[in-house]
C-alpha cells in the first residue's frame, strides 16, 4: 500500500501546478540542440521540483528509498565515461544519427566490449544515454550526455562534483571512524584528502599531484557563475552598490583602494574596475598563490586593457597582509573553504591592515550562504565544503567570526532564494 502524504501536501493542488507549468513550457523538442534562455530554464526546473515533489510524497516509502540507489550508480558511470573519455567518441546525432556500435567504442577506449555495454546499459537505463531504434548494438547521445564532453564545460564541473563530493563521501564511515564524529578542523586530514589517500595534504596540494583533475578544478572555477561574475555590482539591481567605492576612490586618487584578495584571475576586479565608476585601475590590487598570479600577469601583458594596470601580487592570504589602508578588501568566495579557526585568521589579517582613520573602510565578504530554509542543493554545496573542511554560513555564524577577528557586521545584504549574500564588516 502507498504511503500517506502529509497533510500539509496537496496532492491536487501540486498535480495542477505541474499541469499548468507543462501548458506554459514552449513547444520545443527535449533533443540535445533544444534552445535554452534563463526564462524557459526555470520553468523547465520549476516543473522538474514539482514532479520529483509529487513522486517523494505519493511513493511507497521504500521506493522512495530505492530511489537513490540509481542515483549512486549513474554517478560511477558518468563519472568513469567520463575519466574514460567515453562520450567525447559517441557522434552527436547531427552527425551520425545511428550513434556507434559498442564494438566501435570498446575500440576507441581501449576497454573490454562488454564492460562498456553493460556500463552504458545503465546511462541508458537512467536517461543519460539512449539505444538506437532498429541498432540494438549501438548507443547515441541523449539531450544530458553531451554535457559530459570534456569540450563542453560543464564537464569540468561535474569531474569536480564527484571528485569533491561522491568520492569523499563513499569513504565517510571510515573517516569519521579514525577522527571522530566532528567537523574537520583544517584544510587537511579531511573527508577529501582522506579519500584520495593523501590525508596529510590540503586540496591544492592534491590536485597537484592529479594534473587533469587540477585542470577540471582550475576550469571550473574559471567559470563566471563560480566566482562571481555577471553580478550587478551598482544601481538597484544590484544585491551590494559599489559605487560608494568609486566615490571614495574619487577622493583618493594615487592610492590603493580595492584589494582583491585570493580574487584568482580577477574575474570579479575586472567588473569593478569596468562598472563602477571612479574606480581606476591602478588604484586596485589583485592578490593569490603565484601560480595564479603568474596567468593572470600573461592575460594582461596579451593585450588585456581592463586589467593591465592593475598591482598583481603573490599573497598567502593566511599571512599578513602587506597593504595597509586600503578603503576595501574583497573576498569573494574564500572563507566557506576554511573552517571557522582559519576563516577567522584570514579576517583578523584583514582587520588589522584596516586604516584606523578611515570610519568607510571595509572588508567585504561575496560568497554563498546557508539559506534560512535550505534547499536540497544548498545543503549539498554545505556538504562538499564539509569534505574540503569548509562551511556554508548565515548572518549569525558570520557574525561570530567577524567577531572573533576584530570585526563587526556592518550590513548584511541577502535575497530570498538566492544562495548568494554580501556580508560587509568594519573594524570593530
């Protein structure tokens, strides 16, 4: 017999939500050239929640259960498709309709016949691929699976997802066995370093021993979802108006006035410096490891116009910080890498280089949060910061170590459903 919904579930009423939203998804074909805009996205993400909504409520309890274990499984396959550099050989449909016969592909891979099919008997069975009509031996790409090319970029992110995420978290039960039911403490001796077998190492230092995963990171962070880029960073569509910066850098011509710490290869200086008005290049700094400082130097010297003014620096941002009286420091998406004793550190070096003059000055804290009312994703994101030792927080716990490093919340800006926030501190 099926389970009862909860009461607070309408089952009807969910059922016409999911009717009406199917009414008013455009009549495009679900191929994997079907055109996507940010509108028809959410619709289409919309619908999806409310099916699985419906299906988590109404299922038998056990199926619901059941449920994730093909989700475990269709995340091994990809992901070994994927280190294999098995769907870059399966011809889009455009090209070849008929798809590639798992002879063909067995070949192309180096790898057993049979091992390839039943692995891909899965990805078909769960939808990430599909068997070709009347070739029952030959496999084609569904509309998901040419995501997983490693030329699309999303293949990066989903190397990362599992590499930060699935793998550490197959080897929880071992880990919190050896160091106890807590929080990691460190970048090291982690869920993450502990699964790769390195457990002594930080994530930077492992990735240096796997060079194509440290090359799927490196390429996904480049993304400009990850780090912060196409933010509105004046006017009121803007979630924090920089242009008070602008005004301050106005008044202070000739000095240092934003230092983008750890700020990678300034993704999000280059819209500071090309949106907000007043601020001059050279009157910003760009601050991380030197291999990352050493890339970003070469896009500048290739003739990039926005950036090649800018003071690029080598900075271990757990160490002092070597410019003093700047008006803001920037961190965007650092300190939910760092537990609470280490993400404390990195403000109380910030606090102490504050100018003591200057009532404006400001650390600025860009990252995402951990929403009121977390949503599944939400509370994933939390949990691959738990792998890496990191964490998600909200206005109280980054409260506490503003706090902690000789700093208080000057304002806290944050939109319903939105993971992202601004947190903004002043000296204390």
């Amino acid at each position: 017999m099926a389970s009862s919904p909860p009461q607070d579930f309408d089952l009807i009423k969910a059922a016409e939500a999911l009717l009406a939203g199917a009414k008013k998804l455009p009549a495009v074909s679900f191929s994997y050239s079907s055109p996507t805009t940010t509108e028809t996205d959410a619709m289409r993400r919309q619908i999806a929640m409310t099916a699985k909504k419906i299906a988590s409520e109404v299922a038998p309890a056990i199926d619901v259960v059941k449920s994730d274990w093909p989700v475990l499984a269709d995340a091994a396959a990809w992901n070994i498709f994927m280190e294999w550099k098995v769907f870059d050989h399966i011809p889009l449909p455009n090209i070849n309709p008929n798809g590639i016969s798992f002879a063909d592909l067995s070949k192309a891979v180096n790898a057993q016949e049979s091992l390839i099919a039943r692995i891909a008997g899965l990805l078909i069975a769960t939808g990430k691929l599909r068997s070709v009509v009347g070739h029952p031996e030959n496999v084609t790409h569904s509309r998901i699976s040419p995501l997983y090319r490693s030329s699309h970029p999303a293949s990066a992110l989903a190397a990362v997802a599992f590499g930060n995420g699935m793998r550490p978290y197959a080897q929880w039960a071992s880990y919190f066995a050896q160091y106890g039911r807590r929080e990691p403490t460190s970048v090291n001796h982690t869920p993450f370093s502990f699964s790769w077998g390195h457990p002594d190492l930080s994530p930077w230092e492992i990735k240096a021993l796997y060079p194509e995963y440290g090359s799927n990171f490196a390429r996904s962070m480049k993304s400009r979802q990850i780090v912060g880029g196409d933010m509105k960073l004046t006017g009121p569509e803007a979630l924090y108006d920089f242009s008070w910066v602008g005004q301050e850098a106005g008044k202070r011509k000739g000095e240092k006035v934003v230092v983008d710490v750890g700020g990678g290869l300034g993704q999000l200086l280059r819209d500071v410096v090309s949106s907000v008005e007043g601020v001059d290049a050279n009157q910003c700094v760009l601050q991380d490891r030197s291999e990352v400082i050493d890339e970003a130097r070469e896009a500048a010297a290739a003739g990039d116009e926005v950036m090649k003014d800018v003071v690029m620096m080598e900075h271990d941002f757990h160490t002092e910080q070597p410019v003093k009286g700047a008006t803001v420091y920037l961190l965007r998406r650092i300190l939910l890498d760092y537990p609470d004793e280490m993400a404390t550190g990195i403000l109380r070096r910030l606090a102490e280089a504050i100018p003591e003059d200057n009532h404006k000055a400001r650390v600025i804290i860009m990252e995402e949060r951990l929403l009121e009312m977390p949503t599944p994703m939400n509370r994933i994101v939390d949990m691959v910061m738990l792998n890496i030792g990191g964490k998600l927080r909200n206005e109280k716990t980054f409260g506490e170590i503003a706090s902690a490093a000789g700093l208080k919340l000057a304002g806290y800006y944050a939109r319903e459903g939105d993971q992202t926030c601004v947190v903004e501190c002043a000296r204390a």
